[in-house]
C-alpha cells in the first residue's frame, strides 16, 4: 500500500463540497505541533505531501490524499486541521461543530480517526475533549503516541500506561496504542499494517 507514491487529491473547507466516499478513509488528527505532518510524511515516505509547520491556526480545512495505484486507489488519508496548543476544551468543541463534526459524522466510508498525542507531553483538556467528541460521532479511533525519540524512557512509559486506560475507558477506542517517531521510525511499519488492514483490496 506504501510502496507507490501518495496522491493530493483534494481539499475541502465546506462539508458540502467534500469528494464522494468511494474509498475507505482514515484521518488524522492532533494538537497543533504535535507531529501531524512530520508523521504523516513519514508513514507515505514523501516529504513534502502535507506541510510540516510550527505556526498553528492555518486554514481550517481537510486535505485529502490516496494511496494505491493510480486510477485504482486503496485508502484515502484525510488530514485534519490541528486543534490549538494551548486552546481550551470549550474552544476545541466549538472548532470542530461545523466542518469537522459533519464529517466525523456524515462520512460512512470513515474507518477509524487517528488520534495524536505528544508522548513527551501530559494529556490537555483540549485532548480529552476530542476524545469526546469523536465518542459523539460514534467514530472508531486510534490513539498513536508521537516523538517518542525525544521522550524520556519512564516517561514514555507513564505515558502509554496513561493512554492505556483511555482505551479502556472509551468505548470508541481502537485497543491498539502505536508508539512511534517520525525522526527514527519507531512504530512507522506498526502503523501503516495497521492502516493497511483498513485499506480496499
Ligand atoms: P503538526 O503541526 O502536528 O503538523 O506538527 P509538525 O509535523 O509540523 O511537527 C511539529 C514540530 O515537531 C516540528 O518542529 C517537527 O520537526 C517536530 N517533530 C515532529 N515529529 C517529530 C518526532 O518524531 N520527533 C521529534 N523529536 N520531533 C518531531
């Protein structure tokens, strides 16, 4: 699913202007800065395909790229915006009323939502709040820890015992937790099995 480079095939800011479902679609979410693009880039091995940033608030809006074949896609990755490094639950819910929710909810081709946390960083309220949300929209998701290269060990693991009971806690979890790192590839192939598992034959 990987070995062929990755398409751009579309961006959306209106719910009503996003592609026809044709293909399983995974997306990926996450705080501002938490390691979106960087593991997004890594996991289709293109460096350029979704722009790696520190500046949060671009524009709100979802870009679409497939994998597979071309003319014979396979899965499509959604990348959603970033929700603000320091915003608050409240605003986190209110971000994602109008575009984002619509399409956690309307998007029966959606098969799981990649959620991103910073394992070198404890778990924010605006965190917990997407979890909740993605609770709402009955959406399956999946939490992958990032930069786990620059996480000290015991804290890496206070982390993944953290997450773990998340996953216990939310319905909505996907049990599997991928620890990874963009910078030396830890749990790089982990995810993207994962992801393959989901992807049209
Ligand atoms: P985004 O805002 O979530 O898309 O995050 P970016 O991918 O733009 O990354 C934010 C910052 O974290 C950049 O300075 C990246 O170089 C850095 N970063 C991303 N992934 C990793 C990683 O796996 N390890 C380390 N050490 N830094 C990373």
């Amino acid at each position: 699913l990987f070995a062929r480079p990755c398409r751009f095939t579309y961006a959306s800011q209106r719910i009503d202007q996003l592609p026809a479902f044709t293909l399983p679609e995974v997306a990926f979410c996450g705080r501002s800065n938490v390691g979106k693009s960087s593991l997004v880039n890594a996991l289709t091995g293109q460096k350029t395909l979704a722009r790696v940033s520190n500046t949060p608030g671009r524009t709100k809006q979802l870009n679409f790229f497939e994998l597979g074949e071309e003319g014979r896609g396979r899965l499509t990755l959604v990348d959603m915006p970033g929700y603000g490094y320091a915003q608050a639950a409240k605003q986190v819910k209110e971000d994602w009323q109008g575009l984002m929710f619509d399409y956690l909810r309307g998007r029966p081709n959606l098969m799981r939502v990649v959620l991103m946390l910073d394992a070198r960083i404890e778990t924010k309220a605006s965190d917990l709040a997407a979890m909740d949300l993605l609770g709402e929209a009955a959406v399956p998701f999946q939490i992958v820890l990032t930069k786990a290269d620059s996480a000290k060990p015991y804290w890496l693991r206070k982390r993944q015992e953290e997450v773990a009971g998340f996953v216990r806690e939310r319905a909505a979890a996907h049990p599997v937790v991928v620890t990874t790192s963009s910078e030396d590839g830890t749990g790089i192939e982990e995810l993207r099995a994962e992801l393959a598992a989901l992807a049209a034959p």
